[in-house]
C-alpha cells in the first residue's frame, strides 16, 4: 500500500474496492445529512497549476465534511520552482498540513513532492493521469450494476482520464474498448503497465480507432475534452481530428441503453452532443457528485492510519 494516492496502479484490487465501497456509503450517510467527522482537526493542501471546479469543491468541501480544514495553494503565491524547490515546499508543508492534494502539468513534479513530503500527496490531475476521477467513475458504475459484469467503451482523445480508466480497469479485471484516433492513443507507458496488470487480474482491454466497434454492445460510453488543458493552442486542428469521434444518437444507435458518461468539464457539439449530454442515459452529475465520496473516502484511507 502506497503512502500517496498518485495513481490507481499503485493500489491493490482489495484496496480499491473497500475504497468505492466506503465512498457509496459516504454518499448514503451524506444523503441523509451526516457528516462523520473521521478527520477531525486535519488539514489539507489543495495546490492547483490549472483550473478547477470539481477537484478544487469537492476537496474543499469534503475535508471540511470530515471534520478537517482545507488550504488552497496557487501558483503564483508559492512559486515551486521558482520561489523555492519543490523538495523545499514538500518538505515544509509536511511540518503543517497533513496531506496535500496537487494538480499539476507535468506528472513527475507530483511524484517528486510526494518523494520529498512525508505526508500524503494525492494526484488532483496530471497531463498523464487523474486517479481521483477514475476512482469516482468506479463508485458511479457500480451504482448502476456489478463493474466486474460491465463493458465500459472510452471514445475520444487518448489522455489522462482514459489513461486512468485503463489502470482502473487493468487493476480490478474490468472490460475495457478504447477508441481513438492512431495519432492520439493512451499512453505507451500506462499501456505497458496495463498490460502486466491485466496478466494478473483478467482484465480486458480493446484498443482500436473505430468508434463503432468499440460501443457496441457496451453499457457505458465515456468520453472527455478533445482538447484537455494545457493543449488550448491545438483547438482548431484536434475539432478536425476527432470529428469522428463524437458521442452522439447515432453513435448510441449501436448500444442496447448504454449510459452516457463524462468527467466534465464538457463542450457540447463537440466531443459529445447536448442531447445526450443532457439527455436520460446521461449519468455525467452523478459522476460529479461521486467525485465527492470517492474522495473522502481515499482522504479516510491515507490519514486514518
Ligand atoms: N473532472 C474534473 O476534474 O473537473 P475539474 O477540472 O473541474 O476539477
Ligand atoms: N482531460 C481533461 C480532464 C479535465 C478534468 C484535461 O486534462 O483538461
């Protein structure tokens, strides 16, 4: 078991289920408007180098739910490597804080803090992965049926969402078809790692191009932003690149009644059309509302230790 929460793959089958569990029943208790103050008195830092609504609310939030206390961090104020070394920052908000949550572009700049602190260091997003959501999608999946009978089809861009999904899906033996364009594929990286973990869990993962072949027959189909943050340079060309790959009527037209999933932000006409989106197999605010639960509940499992 791993001090931080950088990447799904750094946790074990078991550990990832009793999580999505405990955060289902997060939710129930949240629902019913009990806060169960597990993290009484602890603090978290929330360092974000991009924006943020989700990730930034749902921390926030959630901590304070706990019984805890949130700081937000923005670049400007702190400068890491600029004002000081990231070692230097990791190492001091460890004397202070009890765990740090970091959005970053580069992912080995989280790897480094969470070298360098001695307190818990949860990935908020990375241009490679976003574990937080993939552990959010896991509890929404399994609010509609049993994940390890589901088929889950990830069309759209190759990048840090569906990269975590694969991991997800690689750790728990899930059923996994990406489609993306040749050019825009997952990383070769998270593949590899995929591809060992699969050996051992049974999961299966179909990578191809055609969007067709990837929904049919599934029960849910994901996509995300065509133009993830940090590539807004590259709008126009990625419109044209990902044209095809659009979530649509006509593309559900292949599923029996899949649900419709993605992590938001969207952009309605282009990766995924606003009837869909806002349509009845859409389960997208329920993925958001879980961002909430999965979180305490990994917030739970670092500190509560
Ligand atoms: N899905 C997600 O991480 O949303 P934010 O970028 O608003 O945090
Ligand atoms: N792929 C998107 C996810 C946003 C939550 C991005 O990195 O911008």
């Amino acid at each position: 078991m791993s001090k931080d929460f950088l990447s799904v793959a750094d946790w074990s089958a078991d550990d990832l289920w009793s999580m999505a569990d405990r955060a289902a029943s997060l939710r129930r208790a949240h629902r019913e408007g009990k806060r169960p103050r597990t993290l009484e008195g602890r603090t978290l830092a929330m360092y974000f180098e991009k924006p943020s609504l989700r990730t930034h609310v749902t921390f926030e939030a959630g901590i304070a739910h706990l019984g805890g206390h949130g700081i937000l961090l923005k670049p400007e104020q702190i400068g890491i490597g600029t004002r000081e070394t990231p070692a230097d920052v990791a190492r001091a908000l460890s004397r202070w804080v009890d765990c740090l949550v970091a959005r970053t572009f580069s992912h080995e700049l989280v790897e480094q803090l969470a070298r360098d602190a001695s307190i818990p260091v949860i990935n908020g997003l990375t241009d490679l992965l976003h574990p937080c959501q993939a552990m959010a999608d896991l509890v929404t999946i399994a609010e509609v049926m049993k994940p390890t009978d589901a088929t889950i089809a990830y069309v759209g861009d190759g990048n840090n969402v569906v990269n975590s999904l694969i991991l997800l899906t690689a750790v728990l033996g899930l059923r996994l078809n990406v489609a993306t364009p040749e050019t825009h594929r997952p990383s070769i990286r998270v593949l590899e790692r995929a591809r060992s973990l699969a050996e051992a869990s049974g999961a299966e993962i179909d990578l191809g191009a055609d969007p067709i072949d990837a929904v049919k027959g599934v029960d849910f189909v994901y996509t995300d932003t065509w133009t993830s943050m940090g590539q807004e340079d590259e709008t126009v060309i990625r419109r044209e690149i990902f044209r095809a790959y659009q979530v649509n009527e006509d593309l559900l037209a292949h599923t029996a009644n899949a649900r419709v999933m993605h992590c938001l932000p969207a952009h309605r006409g282009e990766e995924v059309t606003a009837a869909v989106l806002d349509g009845p197999r859409s389960i997208v605010f329920d993925q958001a509302e879980n961002r909430l639960h999965a979180q305490n509940a990994i917030l739970e499992r670092l500190l509560m230790r």
